[in-house]
C-alpha cells in the first residue's frame, strides 16, 4: 500500500451549506449549525491525526451579525459547548486553540472561555495540533485592527514606519506566528473568500466543492488534499524547466 503524500501544514476552510443542509432536510437552519459543529470537530480531529499542524475555520464573519438573533444566538451556543468540552479535553487531546477576530462584541461568557484555552493551549507544546476559530472575523477588519496598532507603536515612538515591511506587518495580524495557510477549502459551492484571511491567502490553492459542510468527511478532505499535491505551485516564478 502507498503511503498518503505529507499534508499540507495549515489548512484553512470556510465551513459554508449548513443552512442549505438543514432546509435539504426540512429543518431549521440552527440545526444545519448544530451539524456544522459536529463535522468541525471530526475534522479537526482527523486533521490532527494525519499530521496537519494548523486547522483555521470561518465560524462568524463579522457580516454574520445580520442573521436573525435566533441564528447569531445558536452559533454563540455552539461555540459556548464547544468551549466548554475543549476546556476538559485539550490537554488530553494535545489540541491547542486559538481565536481569530475581534472578541470585543463577544459576551463576557464566551471571551472568558476562550482565555481559558488560551492558557491551556499556552502549557501544551508549540508543535502540538492548533485550531484556529475566526469569531467575528473579517478580513479587512483584521487588517485595519493590525494598521491601527501599528501606527500606534509609531505614534508612541516604538516603531518607525520606514521599518514596515511583510514580516513585521504579519506580526500585528491575528495569525501573528503562524505560517499562512497552503490550502483553503470551501465547501457548499460559492466560488468567493468572503473576507476570509485577505492577507494570508496571497498564495494559497483554493478547492471549491458543492458538498455541504456538514456532509464533507474525511475521505472528500483527502481528495482536496490530493488535489492540492497534484497543483503547480509557482509563488510567482516560472519552473525550471522553463527559464
Ligand atoms: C455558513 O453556512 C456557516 C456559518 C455562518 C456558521 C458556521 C458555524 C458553525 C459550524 C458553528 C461553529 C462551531 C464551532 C464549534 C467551530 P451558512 O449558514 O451560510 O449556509 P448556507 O450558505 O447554506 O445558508
């Protein structure tokens, strides 16, 4: 038997069809979420087990505020329980968590669970599985928040602009530290990032599929990862064999 080729080291993906998966069924949207939820940790799960090292998921954008309050408050639930599980299992599990966005409108609730896990994920080791959850995430919010501090470091004289360059500027982002992800993975059809990780997508592969999140499994996760290992990666250049 052949040996599955090395995976990507950050994966990233927007976990979109709940709401359709729920309707498919009849049911109410939350439901799709509730479902949405489910498959996030077996993902994240199997991720850890075939040797990715970074999981980062889309699970509020900062638009998603428009949903109904039933929809925004269920969401909030799911993070709240998934939270609280992370809290007993982490350490157990060797799974680090971490969150991208402004928690500021959080409720006080959910931000204190997630410095709980911050200081569990702070003891385990650097190379241990990390997940990323974008909360009240978006892209150009994260970069204005990242322009916003670091003229401030100017303002108080820490920093001169003339000293700004792609390295330093990643490190006021909130992926400060983490390699940017290789693979970008959107399930439920739509062929957009949806302000997802402007900045750190710059040369990453995007697999688009019109499985549903809560439908997409580990063996469609393969198939997108053998799809990446088929693609050219250039970063700009040409291949050798053409220059
Ligand atoms: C997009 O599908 C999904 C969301 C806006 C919410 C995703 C949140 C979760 C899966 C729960 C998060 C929980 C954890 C534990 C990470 P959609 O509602 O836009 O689907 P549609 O396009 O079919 O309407």
């Amino acid at each position: 038997m052949q040996d599955k080729p090395t995976p990507p080291r950050h994966i990233a993906i927007i976990m979109d069809g709940n709401g359709r998966w729920a309707k498919g069924r009849g049911l109410p949207r939350t439901v799709g979420h509730k479902a949405g939820a489910e498959n996030f940790r077996k993902i994240a799960t199997y991720c850890k087990n075939i040797g990715v090292k970074y999981l980062t998921v889309y699970a509020f954008s900062t638009e998603n505020w428009k949903r109904s309050e039933v929809e925004v408050s269920a969401i909030m639930t799911l993070l709240k329980r998934y939270l609280l599980e992370a809290v007993d299992s982490m350490e157990r599990d060797r799974i680090r968590l971490h969150f991208f966005g402004d928690m500021t409108p959080i409720s006080p609730e959910l931000r204190a669970l997630a410095r709980e896990t911050d200081g569990i994920s702070g003891r385990l080791a650097a190379d241990d599985f990390q997940a990323n959850v974008c909360l009240n995430y978006g892209g150009r919010d994260e970069l204005l928040r990242a322009a916003r501090r670091f003229a401030a470091d100017c303002a108080a004289g820490r920093r001169y602009p003339n000293e700004l360059d792609e390295t330093l500027f990643s490190s006021y982002l909130d992926s400060a530290g983490i390699p940017d992800p290789e693979l970008i993975i959107r399930p439920g059809g739509e062929q957009r990032l949806s302000n997802f990780l402007l900045w750190q997508c710059a040369y990453a592969e995007l697999y688009v599929t019109d499985t549903l999140w809560p439908d997409f499994g580990e063996r469609e996760l393969d198939q997108a990862i053998a799809a990446f290992q088929r693609r050219d990666r250039r970063f700009g250049g040409v291949k050798e064999s053409e220059t």
